[in-house]
C-alpha cells in the first residue's frame, strides 16, 4: 500500500512539473525551471486574437480592465495545462471581485477540442486562439515553447512575472492583490 501511494504521488509530483513542448523549442527541463518566476519590466505587446465567436479581441483592452492579469498558454490536448487549470480557476473565483483577470491563450489546432475543455475545465474568462497550434504568433512573439506558461502583467501591460504555476502563481497573487 506505501508503494502505491509513493508511486501515486511521484507520478503527480511529475506532472506538476512536466511541460509540453514545441516540436521547434529547444528548451531543456533545466531551462523551463530556471525560466519561472522570472520578474522583468518588459511590456507585453498588444496582440489581436479571434475569441471563440472568432471575433479578434485586443488583450490591451481586457489587461487594462483588470488590476493584474494572468495571460495564460494552454492547450486542450496538454496533460499539464489540464490539470493546472482548477488552480486558475480557483484563483479566479477567488480573486475576480478583486481586480484579477485572465486570458487564456490557446495553442489548439481543433475548435471543437478548443471549447470542450473550456466547457469541461469551467473557464469563466476570456479565451481566445489562432487555432495553429505552436505556429500561433502570440506564443513566437512571447517566447512560449513550453505550456502550460503564464504572464502576468499589471493593468499597463507592464510584465511582472512569467512561469508562475501552482502555489507560486496563487501567492504572487494573493501578495498583489491582498486577501
């Protein structure tokens, strides 16, 4: 039975910290670790992207909605972005009244595949996608090519951190936003 549950916990442990990747990326494990938590003054750059009424929508004019806001690459067929997910939403129930907002940026191929794990995963924010998958301009133009991957900008755009997940995510968070 402890060989059960220590084999149960490495295999979440492993999930937690995999990472899909590009097929162009070469990151290493030891790159994707090094890269979160890195804290910059870089702006994020206006992106115009089709949500899922494939209307484009400008990510400037939702950050600027919010006090902070989490840019969030995911895609439906990636293991790790799934099972990060009911942190995100978490977070956003949580902290949404509070100034909190989140784009979720797609890297899917398949529309139908797209708005199922939006529905199943209740993603109550904003999501949009250019449907290419790593071809997406939004992921070459940020440097994404590992998934899950998080920007988190102030209502200016203003980057104050990439790479957050899980707890370190919610504590950025809850430090920026108070409790």
């Amino acid at each position: 039975m402890k060989r059960t549950l220590y084999l149960i916990g490495m295999t979440i442990a492993g999930l937690t910290l995999s990472a899909c990747h590009s097929n162009h990326s070469k990151t290493t494990p030891t790159q994707v670790a090094a890269s979160q938590s890195v804290e910059t003054t870089d702006t994020l750059p206006d992106m115009w992207i089709a949500n899922s009424q494939r209307d484009k929508v400008s990510t400037a004019q939702e950050i600027k909605r919010h006090t902070l806001t989490i840019i969030d690459f995911w895609a439906s067929w990636c293991g790790p972005c799934m099972a990060e997910m009911p942190h995100l939403v978490a977070l956003h129930e949580a902290y949404a009244t509070k100034g909190l907002g989140i784009i979720g940026i797609s890297l899917d191929n398949d529309y139908n595949a797209w708005q199922a794990a939006i529905e199943s995963q209740g993603m109550a924010w904003l999501q949009l996608s250019e449907l290419r998958g790593w071809d997406t301009e939004a992921a070459q133009t940020n440097g994404v090519h590992s998934i899950p991957h998080t920007i988190i900008v102030d209502n200016n755009a203003r980057i104050l951190a990439t790479g957050l997940r899980g707890d370190a995510l919610k504590q950025f968070i809850e430090k920026k936003l108070g409790e």
